[in-house]
C-alpha cells in the first residue's frame, strides 16, 4: 500500500540520460520554477519506481516517475500548482 500526505507538493528535477524514464516532464507540460500537489501514487508490481499523479501547468493530468521528483513540503492551501521561490532566487544568482 502506498499513502501520502494530501498537502504534498513535489517539484521537478528532471533526470538526465538515455536511462532517464519517460515520460519527461519538462517535455510534458511542467516548469521548474513551479511546485506541483500530488494527487495520487501508483506503484506498479513490474517496477521498483513510484509514479506520482500531478497536473501539469495545461491542468492535464499525468503519471511521473518518483525519479524525476524532489519533496518541496506540505502547503495547507487549495492550489494544486505554487510558484516555486527557491528556484527563481537560483536562477537570479
């Protein structure tokens, strides 16, 4: 059984290579300097990898592996997308 916290947010930190999985979610609809709220976690029995459920910036739904994803905290807030301010405070240096 898989669980998470409903106020999760994940943030994109695309894996590079040619054994980076698919799909890619910089190529699928998603920014870096957005945090995006998990709304679901499948795990299939084929793979050790996690595929969380998020909606990308055009509210499409998708399945993006756990490898590709780094934990931007618990936000107690309605959204399911946040402008990520760590990001753009490193793209300005």
């Amino acid at each position: 059984m898989l669980a998470f916290h409903p106020q999760m947010f994940v943030r994109v930190e695309e894996l590079e290579g040619p054994r980076a999985p698919v799909p890619r979610p910089l190529q699928s609809g998603f920014s870096l300097g957005r945090a995006y709220r998990v709304l679901g976690v499948y795990n299939p029995s084929e793979t050790s990898d996690a595929y969380f459920i998020l909606a990308n910036d055009r509210d499409e739904l998708w399945f993006i592996c756990q490898r590709h994803l780094r934990f931007a905290g618990l936000h107690d807030t309605a959204a399911h997308h946040l402008v990520w301010p760590e990001h753009a405070q490193s793209a300005a240096d």
